[in-house]
C-alpha cells in the first residue's frame, strides 16, 4: 500500500509510520519539521498545493490524518481559553484535516480501495463532558462531524472512519495515560484494516468498540 500520514514525527503518527514501514508498505510520512519525507504545516493551504504536487499521480491507499494539538490543556475558565488559542486548534484540528483530505483527493480516487482515517478523540462524544478542555474537545468534536460528512460525500469511492486512539502515552497525552504507543498503533492498524464500504462513517476506539456520537 501507499499510505500517507500527517504528523508522522513523533508520537502515534511516528509509531504507524514506523510499524507500515516495517510491513513493507510505502510511507510517506507529513510533518512541519524537515525529518519528515514531506514538510507540510496542515494550517498552511501552501503547504497542501506542495505535497499535492510532489504526490501527483501516487495513489494513495490509505490516508492518516493524525496530526492536531491540544493547546488548552490546563487552561482555567476565568483566565484561559483565549481566541487565537481557538483559531489556531482549529486551523490545525479541522480545517487542516479538511485540507489535507482535499488537496489528495485525486490520489485516493487513484487507488483501488481508498480509505481515509481520522484521528479524533473520545473527548469529542457528547458523552464524555466532563467540563474543561472546551478548545481541544468542541475542535475533535467538529472533526468527527466533518469526517462523518466526508463518509457521505464520499460513499462508493473513499471509505472514512473516526477513531479515538485510546489516552496515550505520548507527549500529548502525558506519562500518566492509559496504554502506550505500541498498544495504540497496534489496535488502529487493526480497526484501519477493517474500515470499507460497510463501515464508512464509524466513530471506534482503538480497541474496537464503537463509540456513542
């Protein structure tokens, strides 16, 4: 397969580079810094014109769009949450995986059995408002709503699944999290595998349970 993955740096994207890699896949792994096989800043819509131009003509597999931030952490209501943390988180959160699904769109057409993948959160569930976060979490819950939409758009061509990666231990997630890169890699390469025509528009945890909207 070719895959593409944003955010492949570091963290869960390093982690699913390293393991498709290791399988034998081609990977072309996006990230802002200049370790990554393709520079791409996903806030940056030049950014997505490069890679669009440096990718034409590969068809794409299997789209990852894994990079995002969680600016707000430990931000408090009465001082915190300001507006360019707001437009920021959603440059990068949203519009960014909008972009970047956009702007390959010609690629995934290209392949056989395309399917886009799209790193959200348990965090964006109305089930799951426990208060705080209110940046990270409207901004996941947007994504999902978009990856939702894609599924529909997409019906027939491009298969597009939601998933929480589980609270993980990464940079992001702390050292207190859940479960471990390793253990996150392995349970969404699984639920990536068995996306398709019947399962487009999921929103699944990493270890294969669905999860409430």
């Amino acid at each position: 397969m070719n895959i593409v993955i944003t955010g492949a740096t570091r963290g869960i994207g390093a982690g699913l580079a390293a393991h498709y890699r290791d399988a034998g896949h081609t990977v072309i792994g996006t990230g802002r810094s200049s370790g990554a096989d393709v520079t791409l800043d996903v806030t940056q819509p030049a950014d997505h014109t490069a890679m669009a131009a440096k990718l034409d003509g590969l068809p794409v597999d299997l789209l990852v769009c894994n990079a995002g931030v969680y600016l707000d952490k430990g931000a408090d209501l009465e001082t915190g949450y300001a507006p360019d943390l707001w437009a920021q988180s959603f440059a990068a959160n949203v519009t960014g995986v909008f972009l970047t699904v956009q702007s390959l769109l010609a690629n995934l057409r290209a392949a056989e059995a395309p399917k886009v993948a799209i790193i959200s959160s348990q965090m964006a569930s109305h089930t799951r408002a426990p208060g705080g976060s209110y940046i990270y979490r409207a901004s996941k819950a947007a994504v999902l709503n978009l990856g939702r939409n894609l599924a529909a758009d997409l019906a027939g061509e491009v298969a597009v699944g939601i998933y929480h990666p589980g609270w993980v231990q990464t940079d992001m997630g702390g050292s207190a999290a859940d479960i471990t890169v390793d253990e996150a890699v392995g349970g969404l390469i699984d639920r990536f595998a068995a996306l398709g025509p019947e399962t487009t528009g999921c929103f699944e945890t990493w270890d294969g349970r669905t999860h409430p909207y």
